[in-house]
C-alpha cells in the first residue's frame, strides 16, 4: 500500500446555518453541528483508506463559538495520523463573516473512524506521510491520544504508554 499524505484527504464542506438547524438562541445545534463534521470526517477518511468506514469514537470536541443563524460555515477534515485499521481524522470548523468575508476559527473536532470491507471486518490502511509543520504536530499527538484512550479503557498498561510516559519525563 501507498502511503498518503494529509492533504490528499482533504475534505471541505461549506453550507448555511438555516432556522430549521437552531435552537432557541438562533444558533446552530451542537449535535447538527456534529452530523456536518462526521459527514466531512468520513468522507476524509474513506479517500485515505478507499474503503467503507465506520465512526468508531469522537475524541474530542470544542465549542469555542457559537455559530449564528445564516452563518455560511465551513468543516474542513483530514486525516491526520492512519494506524492498522484506523485513522485520526482533524477537523477545523470555520464561520464567515456576512460582511467583511473574513473567516473565523469556531471550532474543532477529532474523530475516529476505521476501515472495514463489505462484511464490516476491519481492514488495514496505508500510513499517512504528513508534511506541513502543523500535519506533524498532529501526527504526532495523534499517537498519544490513541494511548490515551487504550489506557483508559483498559486495553493497555500505563506503564507500555511510552509516548505519553515521555510527556512526563
């Protein structure tokens, strides 16, 4: 298998917040939100593995930002780290402003997803080559992330987290 690099997995999807999407604020819903990320994640992640894919967790996500009503907003992904069957994927959720067109940071996200063929068996993936520093950086904290999550569900010992013993030491 190929290795891929991030940007080969860039996914970008752009749509309007509409009222039927808000809540009594007249802002987007938080889960309406996260069906926009996991659609984007997805796709990411399908063109890095060429495979059927499945949300397996959703690690982490910030709210910094609430995003108004007839907000044009933007979900970028891509993935960031690819393990044997699974993959990292980061996402970015930016808001327009309506008038000056600059785009804010809003929001950010980290799912989980892994490949699996048609009788939904995991499958193995190509690694992931990043490039820009920012790639890097979350190529490398994907890894302790990953240990994280094994040590707390009890899948693996703190002592054989060696990447996050290392943020200790």
């Amino acid at each position: 298998m190929t290795a891929k690099t991030p940007e080969q997995t860039k996914t970008i999807m752009t749509d309007l917040v509409l009222p039927s999407e808000t809540n009594p604020l007249n802002n987007l819903f938080g889960g309406e939100l996260l069906a926009r990320m996991d659609r984007c994640a997805s796709i990411a992640a399908r063109r890095h593995s060429r495979r059927i894919v499945v949300t397996a967790s959703v690690n982490h996500v910030a709210f910094n930002r609430s995003v108004p009503l007839g907000s044009v907003v933007t979900v970028e992904a891509k993935v960031s780290r690819a393990f044997k069957t699974s993959m990292e994927v980061f996402l970015d959720v930016w808001i327009e402003d309506r008038e000056s067109g600059l785009r804010t940071k809003a929001n950010e996200a980290i799912y989980t997803f892994v490949a699996v063929d048609e009788t939904g068996r995991p499958v193995e993936i190509p690694e992931i080559t990043p490039e820009t520093d920012l790639e890097k950086e979350r190529y490398a904290a994907a890894l302790r992330r990953k240990q994280l999550s094994l040590v707390l569900a009890g899948k693996m010992k703190p002592k054989d987290a060696t990447e996050l013993k290392a943020l200790f030491e």
